[in-house]
C-alpha cells in the first residue's frame, strides 16, 4: 500500500516537473520570438532614420526633416489602399468642414473665367448677398492682397474665416468705371446637402449631395413637410460621394422599420459593429425609388443597397461606384491626422460592395427624352367635320392650367421641361406612378 502511494506520488512530481519544463520551453520561445520581433522593428526604424538622415544631406533640393516626414507619411498611408491618407493641416480642414457643413465665410461661389477670380453667384441671404456682391462680379484683391495667379484653392481659403471677422474685397464690376471696395462681416455658412422638390404635387423629390452630419434630420423634416400630400418618393443619390456612416444608417431608417441595415468587420473585435433599423425611426411607408450612378459611392451604396436588399425600395440607373470599406480619422496632433481603413462592410444580404458596387435593378443611361412627332400623320383635329367646341373647351381648360402651373412654377417643383432634360429622372418619376397605382 505504502509502494503505490510513493509510486503516486513520484508520478506526480515527475509530471508536474514535466509540465513546469514544458511551460518554462514555451515561455521562452515565446520570449525569443518577442525579441526576434522587437529586434526586427528597432531594424526597420533604423533603416527609415537613414534614409531620412542621407535624404536630408543629399537631395538636390533642400528639405527640412518636417517636410521629409510629411512626405514619408504620406507615400505610407498612400501605399496602404486607396482611401488611407495622411491629412495635413489643409485636409484636416476640409475634411472637418465637409462634414460639419458649415464654416464661418462670406456666401459666394467662385470660379476662374480667363485668368480671373470671378463670382459664379452669391449665395442667397448670407454675408456677400447682404453687401451687394453680383454674379459676374472680378475679384482683384482680398485685403489688399493680389488675386493674380492665385489659385481656387488659395482665394477660397482666405475669405474663409472666423465668424465675426471682416474682410475687404476690391472688385471689378461691368458698367463700374472704377473698382468697388466691398466690405463684408464673415458669417457661418451652411452648405446644403438636401433639396427637396415636388412633382405633380403627389410626389417628392429628394436630392442628397453627400453625407454630412445634418442629413437625417433635413430629409425627415422634408418628408414630414409633404407628408399629407406625398405618395411616393425619389430619392436621388447620384454623384453622392459618400459622408457620415451614422447618417447613412439613419437614411435608411426612415423608410425600413426592422431588420439589418449594414455591418462591418475589421481586424479589430471593436471594429465588428452591426446597426439595426428601428420602428421608432421610420417616418414614411410611401413607395420609394433610389436614383444612382458611377459617382454614387460609400454612403450612398450602403444606402441604396440596403434598401434594395430589403425590397423597400427600387433602385434604377447605373452601377455604382464600388466602394465598400470604413475609414476612421485619428487625430495625431491639433490640426493633423491620419484617415484610415478599417473595418469592410457588408449589405444585409451579407453582400459586399468592394469593387463591385450596386446593381440597380432597372438600368437607365443618363440623357434628355426625345420626342419626335410625325408630321405628316393625319389626326381627328385635321379634319374638316371635327367637334370644334369640344377643341374649344379644351383649350380653354389647357390655357387655365397652364396659368396654374406657372403659378406653382413659382415654387419649388419639378416641371415637366425640367423632367424631359433628365430621362433617369423621368424614368424614376415613372416607376413611382407605377408603384402607387401598384400599391392602391
């Protein structure tokens, strides 16, 4: 008895000798690995710093250590995918203000026309409207500084500003003899990324330019706005390039009440999100048609393609762009960052759109509506014996809607003129008929 306890007991220590020898083999060559590896990346950071060092003494032309690091981490992030960038203080910026919407300036879009800063249009009540700034109007100096061979860009960026701050513009004017000094108070500015229009009263038109942070909450205040009278919907996306993710999940919950809307997966566990639609959200259940094309891309597609997905919607036009990744911005300093993929994401259906995009599901090619009448085919009107009083109260009621309908031209709708210049358009102004009659 005594024999097999000490035999148990010597088996024991021998296996637990075993293990602590197996465990100590594995410490250590996960220790050496972890050196191996550390060593590997203290030699590449060696290698950087070199070429750094001997860039810096020999380039042809002389570059500070800041510029060499600029452009350093600019071919990274560049050589990483298509969308990852390093954001200097210029991008950072308007990145922060296609996003915003809004930023402090003075009101007008401007453009070169021969070699000249020229206003393209003031925009209506803000700042330069206010001060009396006119379309065709030349910029030639912006607090006395020269416009000439500055660029866009350049002029842009110095009339933007603090709100609050003034600003003196000499410009040159058609049928001025002299040039005017205009002063003006910067002011924010809001840049509109939701038009809303209405067609033949019973439909709304709603154009989405990109994704900033105030979308939600204008197409639901649009749709909220016609609602009585509403019956369908367009919904345009075209040359959409994308935005806010967040804005576009909460697009698509103002039409679907349940379900997924969008998921994504990165190399991260926190990267792996899923976003839901709720019935608390849905603001409308009027038939839907998504118009998109080649421009339309990132947010627009999880859009688009979640609609399409869910059936809630008909998705007409061209394919689109292909765009199927997540960027984040990190701030690495004040006024600088990085733009980084992260995540790829996934339809409902758990299709991906990366490369391949949306397929809409009645293809239509962008052009004007032609309608050629035969000239020569007879009709009841060419007749001797036709019912002229019947033509007269036609034309009578023809001429009393015409003075209706350019009384409504006054307001925000889409006209028929408008409607023929625009086929993928007209086309989706179509199914939406159709799917009212569809639906009763």
């Amino acid at each position: 008895m005594n024999n097999k306890k000490f035999i148990t007991l010597g088996f024991v220590t021998v296996s637990s000798a075993l293990l602590m020898l197996l465990s100590t083999n594995i410490l250590a060559k996960n220790l050496k690995q972890e050196e191996i590896k550390e060593s590997s990346r203290l030699e590449a950071l060696s290698k950087f710093t070199k070429v750094i060092s001997i860039v810096e003494q020999y380039n042809v032309d002389e570059l500070t250590i800041e510029d060499l690091m600029e452009k350093s981490l600019q071919g990274m992030l560049s050589n990483l995918d298509a969308h990852s960038s390093f954001l200097t203080q210029k991008d950072y910026t308007k990145l922060t203000v296609q996003t915003n919407g809004e930023f402090g300036g003075l009101g007008i879009t401007v453009g070169m026309r021969d070699g000249a800063l020229t206003v393209i249009a003031p925009i209506e009540g803000t700042p330069a409207d206010k001060a009396g700034m006119k379309a065709g109007d030349i910029i030639l100096k912006i607090d006395n500084e020269s416009t000439i061979n500055m660029t866009i860009d350049e002029a842009v960026s110095k009339m933007r500003g603090k709100v609050g701050d003034p600003i003196e513009l000499a410009i040159v004017r058609t049928g001025e003899l002299k040039p005017l000094s205009i002063n003006i108070i910067r002011d924010t500015i809001t840049i509109e990324s939701v038009y809303s229009k209405t067609i033949n009263d019973d439909i709304l038109y709603i154009r989405v330019t990109s994704f900033d942070k105030k979308v939600v909450d204008d197409v639901a205040k649009a749709i909220k706005k016609h609602k009585a009278h509403t019956k369908g919907i367009v919904l345009d996306l075209r040359n959409n390039p994308g935005g806010l993710l967040d804005q576009a999940v909460g697009l698509v919950d103002l039409f679907v009440d349940k379900g997924e809307i969008v998921s994504q997966k990165g190399r991260q566990e926190s990267d792996n999100k899923v976003y839901y639609a709720s019935k608390s959200a849905t603001v409308t259940d009027v038939p839907l048609v998504v118009l998109v094309n080649a421009g339309s891309a990132s947010a627009s597609e999880i859009v688009s393609g979640a609609l399409q997905d869910h059936k809630r919607g008909v998705v007409i036009g061209e394919n689109t762009f292909g765009k199927g990744s997540v960027q984040v911005v990190l701030p690495i300093s004040e006024d600088e960052a990085i733009k980084l993929t992260i995540a790829r994401y996934y339809l409902p259906s758990g299709k991906t759109i990366q490369a391949v995009g949306v397929k809409p599901d009645i293809k239509v090619l962008p052009g004007e509506l032609t309608t050629e009448e035969n000239e020569f085919a007879i009709k009841e009107a060419d007749l001797k014996k036709h019912l002229k009083k019947e033509l007269q109260k036609i034309e009578n009621k023809d001429k009393k809607d015409q003075n209706k309908k350019e009384d409504k031209d006054k307001k925000d709708i889409i006209t028929p003129q408008e409607l023929k210049k625009d086929i993928q358009l007209k086309e989706a102004v179509d199914i939406t008929r159709a799917l009212i009659i569809v639906k009763g």
